[in-house]
C-alpha cells in the first residue's frame, strides 16, 4: 500500500465523529450533512462499512426528525436496525 493508504480512512474517521457530535448537540442537519458528504472518503476502501456507519448515524438523525418512511426502498443496509425498529413503528421522543 501507498504511504497515504491511511489518510483516507482516517479523514472518514473524524469527519463520522464530528457529525456524531453534532448529532448530540442537536444539529441534526448539519451532522446529516457532514456524515452523507463523508461518505465518498471509506466507500471504495470498505464500502459495506460506510453504508452500514452512515447510515446508522442518519437513521437515528431521521428518526429524530420523524423521516424514517424516506428508508423505505432507498437500498441503505441497515442490518439490524431494522429489525429492532420496524417501519413506521412510532418511537417515543427522548428513546434512543
């Protein structure tokens, strides 16, 4: 591998934190905007990883935002995320 193999993932890395820090925060549009746009950085290196890790992160953005219909037949892999809420389960505001 290249001397800068590293960098990339690494830049996903800090960019994933920050949009979950801003998650936390309550920005949850900028956190959306920041996971989503970070996305091209890890999709060519683990592309199952980035889908699975960003889309968890903007799930639970949406959920909060009470968007979770725009998953349906958008092809994310939610894995077990979506067994453990079903589609158009309500969820209590404050769980999560």
């Amino acid at each position: 591998p290249s001397a800068t193999a590293w960098v990339m993932p690494v830049c996903w890395r800090a960019v994933t934190a920050r949009a979950s820090l801003r998650y936390a925060l309550g920005d949850l549009a900028g956190a959306e905007e920041l996971a989503t746009g970070a996305l091209h950085l890890v999709a060519d290196l683990h592309p199952g990883m980035a889908q699975r890790v960003v889309g968890g992160l903007v799930f639970a953005i949406r959920r909060e935002q009470g968007r979770l219909a725009e998953f349906a037949g958008s092809g994310v892999d939610l894995g077990v995320l979506t067994a453990l809420v079903p589609a158009g389960a309500p969820i209590p505001v404050g769980v999560g």
